[in-house]
C-alpha cells in the first residue's frame, strides 16, 4: 500500500517542500483537499496533525452492505436504498413561511419521497430527473409512502469505496465538516501515511495476544472489510482490540509508574518502635471485636506505615463497615512514637462524630483534638502552639485543617476521609504540610485516603491505580439488610401505613429531597438538564409532611444552606430523639449515624445514581431493629430506571451496586473531583474491555519490572511515544 502520488518520495518532515506534504506530524492544513479553513476547524477539534487525524476514531459502524429496494423498506428502519431521481420540489411551509424541498426517486418497485427542512445550499442543482443516487437514512411512513428525512446521498459516480456498499464509520460529528468530507481527507491521510505509522508496542505483548500491527488497525478502524461487520459494530474487530489494549497498556504503565515514582521517594517510618503494639493494646480497648477484614486492612497499613518510603493507600469499604476505627487504630500506631496524625473530614457533624468516637472507644487512651469553624479562638490557638511544638496527637477537623495558621511540627500520617468531597488542591495542602527536609532528603508523609463507595475493579484499577487499596467486605455483626422497596405513586399507601408502624413504635425515620427549595438545581449541583417535572423539595416537603401526613410526630428539616450551628442543633435533636422524622437533602450522606432510626425514604430515587442510594439507606440497619428503605419515584418509570433500581432491591453488596452503576452510568459517577481528564481513553471503554485493562495492566507491570526506563532496544518506539507526547521525564525515574 505505498503511496501512488511520485510527488511523495520528498522527506516525512518536509512540509515546506512543494507537493502534498506527508508525515504523521505534517499540519492537518498541507494534506490534499483540506487548507487554511477546513484546517482552522478541524484544529479546534483538536486535531491538528495528519496523526491526529488517523487516531480519531469512529465512535460506532452503520452497516451499509445491504441495499434495500423501495418495496422492502419499513417504519423506523435505518437503510440504504438505491434510486434515481424523478423530480425537486419546494414546498412553503405554511408556518414559518420557510421552504421544504422534496425530492421523489424511484426505484422498479415503488417510490420514495426524499425530504429537507434545512436545504444545503447548492445541492438542488445536483439532483437532475434521472441521477442515480444512494440514500441511507431511516425510513418513515407518510401517508402510506415511505419516506426519508435528511438522508445523506451518495453520489453513485463518485467514491463509493469510502461511503456505501460497506460498514461505513460514524465519527463525531465536526460541524462544518460533512461527514463525506471528513471520510475523504481520512482516506487521503491513509493512503499516504499508513507506511509512517509504526508499531509502538513492544513486539513481545502484540505477539502474545496476536495483535494486529498498528498500521495495520488503524487502516481497519478507518476503512474495515466487509466480512467484519458484526465484530466492528461490537468494536471487537482485531484493529479494536489491538487499539484498546494499547490504549490501557500505556495508560497502566504511566500510572504504574507514578506509583512507583512516589514509592520511591522517603518517609519516616513508624510502628516497629512501640508503635503497633500500643495498636494491638488500643484494640482490646474497644468494646467489640474487630472483622477479619478490619484486622487485614490494619496489617495492610501498618505494613506500609513500617517502610521508609510513603505509604499511598486507599480503604475502600460500605458505610458502617468500620473503617474510622481501622484509621484510628493504625494513627495509634504513629501516635505512640511521637508522630502527628492528621484527619480530615468535609462536614463538622462527621468530625465532631469522629472525634467522640475517638475519645469514647478507647476511654482517653488516644490523644485526639477537634479543629473545625466553630473552635472558638483561644482553644484555637492553645492547640495551634501544641501542633506548633509537635505535641504527638491526630487532629480531626474540616478543611479548617489545611488554613494558614495551622502548622505542624511532625505530620507525619495524612488521613482523608469521604475523599470524593474535597479537591485534589485540599488534599495536596494537607500532604504539604506534612512534608520536611532531613538533610538532603525530602520526607512526605504516609498518606490514607478513606472511602465509603466502593470501587469498580476497572476503576481501581485506572482512575486509582496510582494507589495500593485495602478493601473491607465483611460488615461487623449486628447489621441487618434493610428492606428495600421501589414505590410508585400507585403503591404509596402501604408504604406511608409501614413508615407510620414504625414511627409509633418509637423509631425515627428519614425522608431525603434531591432539593433545598422549589425551583433549582440539585443540591449536588451535577449540570443535569432543567428538570421538566415539579420535582418536590425539603423546605416545602418538610412543611407538608408535618401540617398534613404526620401531624402527631415531629419533623426537622436540614439542608446545605443551614449555618453549621444550625445543622448540627438539627442533628442533635433528631440523636436525642426529639425529632422523629428528619426530612433532608443529600448532605445526609455524609457518615451520619443514629442507630434508632430504621425508615429511610428517597424522593425522585431514579434521579440519583446507586451508589448513592446505596450510601443514603446505610443510613438505617445501625442496630438489629428491622430497617426500611422506599425509594419513591414518578409513575412512568423507564425500563432502565426499573432495572436499576432493582439493583438495590436485590443487593446489599455495595461492590455489586458499583459496578451496575458503572455498567448504567460510566465512570463520572465514581469519580468526582478525579474525573477530569484522569481517564483519556477514546478507543477502551471500563465496563466493555474489562478484560484488555487486566491483560495490559499485567503487562505494564511486567515491563515495569523488566526495563522501568525502557532502555531496551525493543522498547524504543514505546519511549519515544511517550516523549513526544510530554508523559514522562526519563531521567527521574532513578534508581536511588
Ligand atoms: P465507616 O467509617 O466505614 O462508615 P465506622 O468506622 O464509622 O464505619 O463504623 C460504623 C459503626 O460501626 C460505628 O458505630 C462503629 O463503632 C461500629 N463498628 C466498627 N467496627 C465494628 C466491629 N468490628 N464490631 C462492631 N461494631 C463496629
Ligand atoms: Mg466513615
């Protein structure tokens, strides 16, 4: 497949030289039949070389290999069809007083009338009685006659290869460039560059999973064989999966990579000194005896927490499983050799819950202090001096932590609890702080970043796999699975009559609202569309539900727009048992916990993700009372929200509920502030590749081990991939 154009032999590099220009880096404006205009717009796109070009896939396949007849074709169906023009028409559109131009084709078995609202212009004068075009398009019945609104045309005459007759690619659609034009500067850029695409795998991973070359999957994502039709169309064609393992085998290095960077650089280490027994002491403290996996994951940390290198560690566990206990355990452990501990939380409800807990589990044995906005300012500063003077301690606080005023002298332990609340510059502030010169050396501090929404493998795997990860499964005993049920409005009434059992019976229940007030936005302030439907909010809901529904019990309303006081004068009230319902919006989420209630009630369920649902109803089944959770929603359920929130009537199992939620809803649920641009993958997708991300994540690993800086001769291409693109400076991967 040598390029045919003799004017092709000049330089790769040289785009100054006459002659179409050629090269993966020549700019998108020198290839033939593209210029300074189309080239502009195709640069905002983000495609600015001939190689940018070539790796912007087809985001799916249409399969054109079948060409209907007009007496085939039915309502709804997406086809191809085969005609010659009769006639054009505009026809005035009695509304807005704008054109319609028909066109009617025939075929020997019937006609098909062709329809535009929005003409091109200078395309009527191509549709001449008796042209002969190719439609694709969907066919709809009008008035007995099938018809085809804004098909697009082939011309027969002209480059069939690249447009019908075959599995034709979708790309994204750039507006300005029809998609006949981008096809056609696609298939210039091929066949004049597919000999400069070179393999940038080492040789030994494409041969042992029979990848296709590079060259080679490029060509067939762009312009497939027709025997490959339902393969495309799944995107596990051989030119696929190629091009996805790369994508994740070069993804996993980078990340693998960065861990081992970060592993590589000093911390103090703790516990051999006194440090875990004092733990193991702590632990016979507690009035209850700890899960296995509570008692793996301390190991785990107090594992790290004894190297000289930063411990870098994710516990990841349902809400309740215990993992605060398992941070305070293992800040025991630091503590006890003189180190400060850090903890910080987002909302100072959890740090004042956190902080009881800590004094109360182990009757005063952990040295702990409480730091939040509402510390008045002479305890404030009294603690300032003892952080100041290095007084061994773990401090829980909100972001009040990472404030100016607040120095250590020895953090030497960082924990960050609910990490999806806080942005990656909070975090890094409170790691700073920890950071200190010991001679020439730079010491970080151990770092554990606690999270109550579980992890999809993949994603551990990928948008966390800079982090080593403890996981806790096993729930401590006592737990019982809440009932779950999904309530439409036709089933309201036993639901209000169990809720009101339970009330009278003494226990207290919870009703969470998706907003504060009518009319807004969702508390969570995810860019939803403008909600067509009335959706109910706390301010009023909490109004009603005590004028109306619940008259004899009480009702306390809380939501994000409360003074902190305020919320937690709420909070203490609904603890003491003088409320009996809490109506709220989401910052419930948020670690609360009252063991007496055992009602939880979400209103518009099918608006919030699962395993945010799954978070809220942790919120009862605290105790071994018998605990409801109703997950209202609008009549017409769709069969996905159905599906989905079935889900969470069948499990408890937060693992299972995560990945539904990432097979339902893609990665942006889990991420948070880690979402942008941690996942560029354009080819792979988490829940479809699963597979190719374990093969190429085993892979990284090994080339990790085998040639960290890819000197190797057969790693060459891959390291100045890698270059080029900016993604690593070699030199600092050393081997101190
Ligand atoms: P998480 O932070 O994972 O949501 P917590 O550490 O706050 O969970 O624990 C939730 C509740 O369970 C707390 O009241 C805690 O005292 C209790 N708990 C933790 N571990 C155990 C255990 N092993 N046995 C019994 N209760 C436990
Ligand atoms: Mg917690």
């Amino acid at each position: 497949m040598l390029p045919r154009d003799p004017s092709n032999t000049t330089s790769s590099k040289s785009v100054t030289s006459k002659g179409p220009a050629q090269g993966l880096s020549t700019p998108i404006q020198f290839l033939k039949g593209v210029g300074p205009k189309l080239g502009f717009i195709l640069g905002g796109r983000g495609i600015e070389t001939v190689g940018d070009l070539l790796t912007f896939f087809p985001r799916a396949y249409e399969d054109r290999t079948k060409i209907l007849t007009v007496n085939q074709l039915k309502d709804g169906q997406l086809v191809n069809v085969s005609v010659e023009v009769l006639k054009l028409r505009r026809i005035p559109l009695r509304k807005s007083g704008r054109m319609m131009v028909e066109v009617q084709c025939k075929d020997s078995t019937g006609v098909l009338n062709l329809k535009w609202f929005h003409f091109p212009r200078g395309m009527e004068a191509r549709f001449l009685p008796g042209t002969e075009i190719m439609v694709t398009g969907t066919v709809k019945a009008f008035m007995g006659r099938p018809e085809i609104l804004h098909p697009e045309i082939s011309w027969s005459l002209q480059s069939q290869e690249t447009n019908t007759g075959r599995v034709v690619p979708v790309y994204t659609e750039i507006e300005g460039v029809p998609s006949r034009t981008f096809r056609k500067i696609l298939w210039e850029a091929l066949q004049r560059n597919t000999q400069l695409i070179a393999e940038d795998l080492p040789q030994q991973y494409v041969q042992k999973h029979q990848l296709p070359t590079k060259k080679e999957s490029i060509h067939s994502i762009h312009f497939p064989e027709e025997d490959e039709v339902e393969a495309l169309v799944a995107f596990r064609s051989p030119g696929h999966q190629r091009l996805i393992y790369e994508e994740f085998f070069k993804f996993e290095y980078l990340v693998l990579r960065k861990r081992l960077n970060m592993e590589r650089r000093f911390a103090t280490p703790f516990g051999e000194n006194g440090g875990s027994a004092e733990a193991k002491a702590l632990e016979k403290v507690i009035p209850f005896s700890l899960t296995g996996d509570q008692k793996k994951a301390i190991a785990e940390i107090l594992k790290d927490l004894g190297s000289d290198h930063p411990m870098n560690r994710l516990i990841q566990g349902d809400v309740g499983s215990g993992k605060t206990l398992v941070a305070f355990l293992t800040a025991a452990a630091v503590i006890a050799e003189g180190g400060q501990v850090a903890l910080m939380v987002p909302t100072e409800i959890l740090a004042e819950q956190h902080y009881k807990n800590a004094v109360k589990f182990f009757g005063g044995r952990l040295p702990a202090a409480l730091l939040t906005g509402k510390t008045p300012g002479s305890e404030r500063a009294v603690l300032q001096q003892k952080l100041a003077n290095g007084q061994p301690m773990i401090l829980i606080g909100t972001h009040a932590l990472i404030e100016e005023p607040v120095q250590f002298k020895n953090l030497v332990y960082v924990m960050i609890d609910e990490q999806h609340r806080f942005g990656v510059e909070q975090r890094r502030i409170l790691k700073t702080k920890g950071a200190r010169k010991d001679g020439t050396r730079v010491l970080l501090p151990h770092t554990l970043i606690l999270t109550a929404t579980p992890i999809p493998r993949t994603l551990a795997l990928t948008a966390y796999g800079d982090l080593h990860i403890s996981t806790i499964k096993e729930m401590p005993p006592g737990r019982t699975p809440v009932k779950t049920h999904v309530v439409t409005p036709q089933k309201m009434g036993p639901a209000y009559n169990k809720i009101r059992q339970e009330l009278k019976a003494g226990h207290q229940a919870y009703f969470i609202y998706p907003l504060i007030h009518e009319k807004e936005e969702d508390e969570d302030e995810k860019p939803k569309a403008v909600p067509a439907v009335q959706l109910k909010s706390a301010v009023a809901e909490a109004e009603r539900l005590q004028k109306e529904v619940f008259p004899e019990f009480r009702v306390g309303l809380l939501h994000g727009q409360l003074r902190p006081d305020e919320k937690a004068e709420v909070m203490d009230r609904f603890k003491r048992k003088e409320l009996d319902i809490l109506v709220s919006t989401t910052v419930i989420e948020v670690g609360v916990d009252v063991a007496n209630a055992t009602v939880m009630v979400i209103e518009h369920a099918e608006r919030f993700g699962l395993s945010q649902l799954h978070q809220l109803r942790g919120r009862v089944g605290r105790s071994n009372l018998e605990s409801f959770c109703f997950l209202f929603t609008k009549s017409q359920l769709s069969e996905i929200s159905t599906q989905r929130l079935g889900v969470l009537e069948q499990t408890h199992d937060g693992f299972k509920i995560a990945e539904a939620d990432l097979e339902i809803r893609g990665p942006g649920e889990f991420l948070g502030t880690r979402q942008s641009g941690d996942l560029p993958f354009r080819m792979a997708n988490l829940v479809r590749d699963r597979d190719w991300l374990l093969k190429a994540r085993e892979d990284a690993e090994e080339l990790l081990n085998t040639d960290s800086n890819l000197e190797r001769p057969s790693n060459q291409e891959l390291r100045r991939y890698f270059e080029r693109e900016g993604k690593i400076q070699f030199e600092r991967l050393g081997t101190s």
